[in-house]
C-alpha cells in the first residue's frame, strides 16, 4: 500500500479483521482537488457509492453524502472488523480497456499478497473481491494463495448504484456463510 492511502486507511485499521473487502484502486482525483479515496474521511463529498453499499450491506445503514459524517460510518466499519483493501493504488478506473486494467492489477498482485499477508486476518476472515476487474484478473491467484489459510473468497462485485441491493445480498449471504 502507497502513501498517502496507506496513511489514511491505517487509522481505521481494525486490531483483527473479520471481513476484508478486496477493490479495485483508488478512484482518479484531479491534480486540483482533494484526494479521492475511501478511507480518506475529510472528502465526504461526491463519489461515495462505495462507502454507501459497504455501510448499507454490513451495517444496515445508509450513508448519505453531505448528511452523515464518513468518519464515523468508517469507524463503524473498524468496530465491525471491516477493512478495504485495493488490488493496485495506481487508480486505474479511468482506463477504458479492461484487459489493461486487468493487467495492471496482475502486476500489482505481489504487493496485495503482501499487503493481505501483512494485515491482522482472523483466523477464518472472509474476503470479499469487489469488482469484476479483480475477479477476473487474480480471484483464481487469491484463492490459491489464501484458501489453505483458512480463509473463504467471495466474488461480490461492484455496487451498481448507491445502496445497492443486490450488492447487499451478496455481501449479507457471505456474511452468513458457514
């Protein structure tokens, strides 16, 4: 994980993660504007379709832009053992191709087997791959690196749309598997 994300994201860092949640990237921010990123709590405007479906699906609780502070729903988050993870901190959401990205998370998967390994995983943590992109590039490589660990991978998607209810059912039924 690169700074300035690696210092954003550790400050929510839970003490054991039950649930870590596998993106893409970080999104693109403009040279002119203030970091985009999920764990970057004093952008709470715009761009939050992520934090919202992750709040809805884990806490049954919506997270609505402008109205609620996105330091407290990300600590909300940290008390529930929920932690995000990018494949790549390159934000790579603006390529246009998929196998580009594709092939840019594939040589991001060294650093992301380290960066999970480095991570305080329970003993049975789920992990959950957040978006078609990792699926497809190193869903396969994830599970053979961490299933013998004990840990279960659940392809989930990407939210389509703010509160997303397939994305919450997909997240509740990982949540329930035994």
């Amino acid at each position: 994980m690169k700074s300035p994300y690696k210092e954003l994201a550790i400050r929510f860092l839970p003490d054991e993660i039950r649930y870590l949640l596998v993106g893409e990237s970080p999104p693109f921010t403009p040279p002119d504007k203030e970091l985009r990123y999920f764990y970057n709590y004093k952008n709470s405007r715009g761009g939050q379709i992520l934090l919202s479906s992750v709040s809805y699906a884990f806490l049954n609780r919506k997270f609505c832009v402008g109205r609620d502070d996105k330091e407290e729903y990300l600590r909300r988050l940290q008390k529930n053992q929920i932690f995000l993870l990018d494949a790549t901190y390159d934000p790579i959401n603006q390529i246009k191709h998929k196998k580009l990205r594709r092939s840019k998370i594939k040589r991001a998967y060294p650093q992301l087997k380290k960066d999970i390994n480095a991570l305080p995983l329970q003993e049975n943590a789920k992990i959950l791959l957040i978006h078609s992109n990792v699926i497809r590039a190193v869903g396969q490589k994830l599970r053979e690196d961490f299933d013998n660990h004990g840990y279960r991978l659940y392809d989930i998607g990407f939210p389509s749309y703010y509160n997303d209810e397939n994305f919450k059912e997909k997240v509740r039924a990982a949540m329930n598997d035994q």
